[in-house]
C-alpha cells in the first residue's frame, strides 16, 4: 500500500475516523500525566526555584511550534509537487495549531524570563526569530482568507511557507549561529554530557513532549477533516448555484 | 495540595493559566468549526440527494 493512498479525501477520513479517538485518548492522558507530574511531583531547582515548572509548557511548545510549521513546509512542498488536495488543506489546518503553540511559547517565555532574566522581552537572535516565525502564521492564515480561489491560495501559502521557514530554522538554531544572546542553547539532549537536565525534570518534560506532539496530531487530523468537508460543501454549493 | 511556589508564584500560575486557556481555546474553535461545517454538509447532502462523505 502506497503512502499517497492517504492523499485520496475518501480514504484519508476513513482512517482518520479509526485513528483519531485513540490518538484523542493518548494525548489526554500524556498530557494530564506530564502536566500533573511536572506541576506536584518535581522538586524546585536551586538555581530557578519554582519557575522550572514552567519548562513543561514552554519546551514542548516551543519545539512544536517550530515542528509545526516544518510539517506545514513538507506538506507545502507536497501540494506544489504532487498536487495533492489534502496535503494543501493539512497544512491549512496546521497553522492555527502551530500559532497556538507560538503564542504559548512567548507568553510563558516572558513569565520565565523576567523572574530570571530580570526582564519580559529581549532583541535576542532566538527571540527575534520567534516573534518573526508568529508573525509568519498569522500572515498565512491571512492569505489563506485572502484568496478566493483555493488553488491559487494553496499555491500562494506554500510559497510563503517556503519563506518562513528561515525563521523556523533561525527560531530553533539561532543560539549556535550566534552564540549570543539572553536564550541558552538546548539541554534536552546533553544526557551524559555536560550540564544535563536532570532525571527529576527530564522524564516528566518527555511525557509533556509527547503529550503536546499528540495534542498537534490529533488537532491537525480534526481540522483537516474539517477542511475537507468544508472544500466539499462549497463544490456542492457551487453545483446548486449552477444548476 | 497546591505546592508552594514561593515568590515566583505568579509566574508559574500565569504560565499554567495562560496555557490552558490558549490550548482550550483551540479545541474548542476546532470542535464548533468540525460540527458546523459537518452540519452544513449534511444538511446540503441530505437536499441533494448525495451520498453522506466519510466519517
């Protein structure tokens, strides 16, 4: 069976009907376990205090928010290749998910900041880049509402995508390119190396992570269904128009 | 059963706060968003004649 099976609306709702309540069930309780277990069960770090907490919204979002709009570039590049429908409308239904996951990542990162930093908000590489790659959803969730023809707004975003993908790049290597900055690089992955996260806080950051991976999956595969019934009842429309 | 958060109380509880109200939000706009087109679908399904989609 071919992947590009899925690429049929026909076939992608049919297993999107089977998968998606157990890919519902897998992120409530990955998500209310991580959650839970970060919130009451890790102990306060000696340098952050309680402010560490915050890591178990801000990491995982952080990274899907980036991770979001990759997929949405893959998705893209499906549409202008292959020009397959669905994957023009996944990538639709993506970008609301991904600004969300944005928008969290900047609010908590201002609240952890400015205990830590001593301030909300700075012209930071890593920073800046965020901000831009916000800026980058909003204007293609604009241009999706902005062109009439659904092909051409298809067309349009896609090469926006292509676009805004510097940021996404710049979002997450912005602290090696430069290294400078108030942002400190990632430590999710030193495990062994030096200055680590610890195990207290590493496991119950994995659960979130997985939590907010599934939250993505199980959103983007509800809004794509939508997208498909919505781009169906405007052929139907159309065809009653006509005749 | 809250554990003590200390001075940086605010912080985390805001961050926490403005999570969940973010990530409700979501759901929330994608639920009425899938039920109304799906409504509407059936409702010009159901006067066409046509087969119902998938799902």
């Amino acid at each position: 069976m071919s992947v590009w099976e899925y690429a049929n609306p026909k076939r992608f709702m049919q297993v999107s009907a089977r998968v998606l309540p157990v890919v519902v069930g897998l992120t409530v309780v990955s998500l209310v376990t991580g959650l839970i277990w970060g919130f009451f069960f890790t102990p306060d770090d000696f340098r952050q205090g309680s402010t560490v907490k915050i890591i178990f919204l801000h990491v995982p979002t952080a990274m899907m928010a980036i991770n979001a709009w990759v997929m949405m570039l893959v998705a893209s590049l499906i549409w202008l290749i292959r020009r397959h429908h669905v994957s023009a409308l996944a990538a639709k239904a993506a970008a609301p998910v991904g600004l969300t996951f944005t928008l969290i990542a900047l609010v908590t990162g201002a609240l952890w900041g400015q205990p830590m930093w001593g301030t909300w908000w700075a012209w930071d590489p890593r920073l800046t880049a965020f901000l831009i790659l916000a800026l980058f959803y909003l204007g293609y969730i604009a241009l999706w509402q902005a062109v009439d023809d659904p092909d051409t707004a298809a067309d349009l975003t896609a090469v926006l995508c292509m676009v805004g993908s510097v940021f996404a790049v710049l979002s997450r290597y912005a602290v090696k390119f430069w290294n400078q900055g108030l942002h400190q690089d990632s430590t999710i992955l030193k495990v062994g190396e030096k200055d680590p996260i610890d195990v207290a806080y590493y496991v119950p950051l994995v659960v979130c992570i997985l939590g907010f991976v599934l939250l993505f999956v199980a959103l983007v595969l509800m809004r794509t269904r939508t997208e498909i019934r919505a781009r169906r009842l405007s052929a139907l429309l159309a065809q009653e128009r006509l005749a | 059963m809250i554990p003590d958060l200390g001075r940086y109380a605010v912080a985390v509880l805001s961050s926490y706060g403005a999570t969940i109200v973010l990530v409700a939000a979501v759901v929330a706009l994608t639920l009425w968003q899938g039920r109304r087109v799906k409504r509407q679908l059936q409702e010009v399904e159901a006067r066409q004649g046509k087969a119902k989609t998938n799902g």
